[in-house]
C-alpha cells in the first residue's frame, strides 16, 4: 500500500443518468480525505460506454458537484479519451505473458454457456487459448484476456471491510481489450487509476468483487495497489436499498427542494461515518475530523428528518450575506421568478430574522413573504379575521403615534404597548391585525423584526391600508 506518496483520490462516475445521492456522498468522501490530507482530489468521468454515456448526465454529475462544493483538482479527466493507453497497457500484458490472445467467438462461448447450465455444470468459461502456441493462431478477430490464477486466493485489505478473500477458482479470465480494441472497464479503471496516482479507492461496495479482479491486473503490472476503502451503500428509511419510492435519489433533487448545501454535506458526511457523537459540525471540522476508521460497515439509513433538522442548524449558523446569496441560487435552481432589486435589499436586512428555524429555503421565503411583497398587502384568510372593525379602529388610532418615532424596537414598544393598554388588550391581541397589516399571514416573523426589515414610511403606509 503506498503510504509514503501525498493522498490522491477520485471520484469516477459514469455519465449515464442524473447524479445519485449515493455518488455525492461517495464523492464527499473521496473529497473530504483528500482535503484533509493536503492532497489532491480528481474527476473521472467514466464515459467508455458509448452508447449510455450523454454529455447531459455529464453536465448533471458537474452542476451537483458544484452544488456542494466538491471542487476537484485539474480538469475532468474522460475515461474513453485514454482508449490508446488502455489498449498499450492491454498489449504490454500480453507482452509480459499476464493475459492472451483469445479466438473463440460468442457463438461458442454462447454455446458452452447453454450447454453446461443444460448440464448443471460451473458455467465459468474456461479459454482454449490460455495456453495455445502462437503458432496456432488463426487470422481471426481476437480478445485479449487476462491470464488470471487459478488457484490460490486474492485478498483484498479493505479499509473499510478488513480482510475479504476470494477463491481464484471462481473467477474467469477476464476480457481487458474487446475485439474492436476498446478496452473493458476493469482494465480502464486500473489503468487510470494508476496513472493518475491514484492512493485510495473509496466507492461504493458493490465494487467489492471488482476490486478483486482489478488486484490481479495490478499484479500482473507490478503497480502499487491502492488503499481500498468499500462503503455500504445508502439505503431507504425501511432498511432497503434506496429507491426513487423512497423518495429523491438524485443530488440535482435535494438543491431544488432547497436544502443549504452546507446541511447537505454535514448531512451525507454523517451517513456511513461517524465522528463520536458529533452531529452538526462544519465542513472545516469535517474536514480535519473526517477518516477511513469512521466508516460504518453497516448500510447507511436515509434519514429525512434528521437531514432537514442538521439543515435548519447550518441555516441558523450561516453567515446573512452567504445565504442570500445561496437562496438566490436555490431560486434560479428550482425555475423560480429571481428577486428584484428591492425584495434582495429587503431580504438582505430581513435575513437575521428569519433563519431561525427555517429548514430550507422555502422556509425562509415563506417567512420573507412580508419582505417580498409590496403593497396593497392581500391577508390570506385566517389573518383576515383578525382586521375587525374594533381592531382597524385601534391601527387607525396607532398610526399618527408612529409617524414621530425614532424607528428603533426600544422606541417602538412602549407605544405598542400603550395603544394595546388603552384598550384593555394585552400586546398579544394587538400583535394579530399588525401581522395580518404587515403581513397579511397569521405567522411572522416578529412584529418589530417586521417593522424594523420594512421602515417607517412602509410601515405606516400597510397600517393604514389595513385601516382604511
Ligand atoms: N464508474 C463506476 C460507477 O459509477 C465507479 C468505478 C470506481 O469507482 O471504481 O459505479
């Protein structure tokens, strides 16, 4: 295991459908050690099969990353443009004796596939050609396959999953160069890895068994094998592998529905991984805290309430300007109508009162809507009842006390108070035809948060719309 060399990590999606969950997280890993070790994180786009592999699951991988601040070093690298070295590392196997020239074609593999299940006998394909005599060859179109041991075992030293053995006897020699000289996935991703520098492979676990076969072309190479590190993959709230029943499955899903994309990494970093007891923490802390011995063997369970809860702590911690910023980008996301100059400056002096408790973005416009709307305030229904003809006589009597205010909460509240006193009513019953003029929503932020976002002349020219 090269433990000497600086880390060097990857995530190596392959373009064909939008970005799971399971990726970023996988991603995040990959990103979070790497980071944490002063070393390099790399993109692979896995795009060898050319028939599945679209530029848009490629701009989707790229847009979720982006999202959630995995930046990656260097450019993406396209596993098909290295097609000319896959093929060389395939034909220096050959050279070295690790792998051979293979003539039978798919009707006869076909053919002793049928015949041996028919049979009931292993179907594992056994090659004539392992040890056929150059001599012999025909003229023929050929595939290189791997000359893989046939005894003995190949184990595997697993970060994550300790030592995982497997029997040489059960695997084929398998296929690294098709006969049209393009290469199989197992050997593409050794190569690349190896010659990116790869240090650990951290992916999901349903690679296990490759990991296997991609030891032996390490071997047969005389390359470093890379640390391995196989995490369980991310299951349902009901202990089953995930899937779109269970909810959103792509990243592109969860920045729609407005989760903070800080929520989201702490979120994901805590789904397989565990720091103590630590839930909320920050990607910095993540960062320095995040490693291998972390990882749980036991599949990780979606948890939606717990992500939205870790969410409304990064909302409530993050700093005015930054999530203005990201709701704004949340906006765009989701097709949403972009805020005018007026509701940004409104929102930017509101935000302090109104991420507390907001959970995701939606949250906190639904909290602004007192901001983002501009007058004639329409009250929705339930905070209609509240402007009676009593309670406009109070806001009628109110507002000419506020036209000579110093526009501060100190200020404001002893005439609040006193108007509410006058009239026999605690500040509570007053509080329900201000929110109701302000905003015209029975939940608000405060009513003097409220006062203080929209100003004097605003604040006068809605209660006096209510009053009328
Ligand atoms: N392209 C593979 C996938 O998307 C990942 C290969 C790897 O991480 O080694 O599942």
């Amino acid at each position: 295991m090269p433990t000497d060399r600086p880390v060097i990590t990857r995530i190596a999606p392959s373009p064909t459908g939008y970005m799971h969950i399971g990726t970023a997280r996988t991603a995040l890993f990959n990103w979070l050690f790497a980071r944490g070790h002063g070393g390099k994180f790399l993109l692979r786009i896995e795009d060898t099969d050319r028939e599945r592999s679209t530029p848009e699951a490629t701009a989707a991988i790229i847009k979720g990353m982006t999202w959630l601040g995995l930046d990656w070093d260097g450019e993406a690298v396209s596993q098909f443009d290295q097609k000319d070295r896959h093929a060389e590392v395939a034909h220096e196997m050959l050279a070295r004796g690790a792998a051979y020239k293979c003539f039978a074609s798919q009707e006869e593999i076909e053919a002793f596939r049928q015949a041996a299940t028919e049979e009931k006998r292993s179907t594992l394909y056994r090659s004539p050609w392992r040890d056929a005599d150059p001599a012999t060859y025909p003229d023929a179109p050929y595939v290189i396959r791997m000359k893989a041991p046939q005894t003995g075992e190949t184990v595997i030293e697993d970060a994550v999953q300790g030592t995982v053995t497997f029997r040489n006897d059960l695997l084929d020699d398998m296929i690294v160069l098709r006969s049209d000289g393009t290469p199989t996935y197992m050997l593409a991703v050794v190569v690349d890895d190896h010659d990116m520098g790869i240090t650990h492979v951290i992916r999901g676990d349903d690679h296990l068994q490759n990991a296997a076969r991609q030891t032996m072309v390490y071997q047969a190479m005389g390359w470093d094998i890379p640390v391995w590190a196989h995490i369980p993959l991310i299951f349902g709230p009901d202990g089953k592998k995930l899937s779109k029943r269970h909810g959103a499955t792509g990243v592109e899903e969860y920045q729609v529905m407005g989760y903070p994309a800080a929520g989201m990494r702490n979120y994901l970093t805590r789904l397989g991984w565990a720091h103590g007891d630590d839930e909320f923490f920050t990607t910095q802390q993540a960062k320095e805290w995040f490693n291998l011995e972390g990882i749980g063997r036991a599949p990780a369970r979606l948890d939606f309430k717990k992500l939205e809860n870790l969410c409304g702590q990064h909302i409530a911690a993050s700093d005015d300007a930054a999530l203005l910023h990201e709701l704004e980008a949340y906006l765009a996301a989701a097709g949403a109508t972009p805020l005018t100059a007026p509701q940004r400056d409104r929102m930017s002096r509101a935000m302090y009162c109104l991420k507390d408790r907001a959970k995701k973005f939606p949250d906190l416009i639904e909290k602004a809507e007192f901001a983002l709307n501009a007058r004639p305030v329409e009250p929705d229904e339930a905070s209609a009842k509240s402007l009676d003809a009593v309670s406009r006589g109070i806001l009628k009597e109110l507002t000419p006390r506020l036209q000579n205010v110093t526009w501060t909460k100190e200020m404001l509240e002893p005439v609040l108070t006193e108007v509410a006193a006058t009239h026999g009513i605690g500040f509570g019953k007053l509080a329900a035809p201000l929110r109701a003029a302000l905003a015209g929503r029975t939940a608000t932020p405060s009513v003097y948060d409220m006062m203080l976002v929209l100003g004097q002349t605003e604040t006068i020219a809605r209660l006096e719309d209510a009053a009328a």
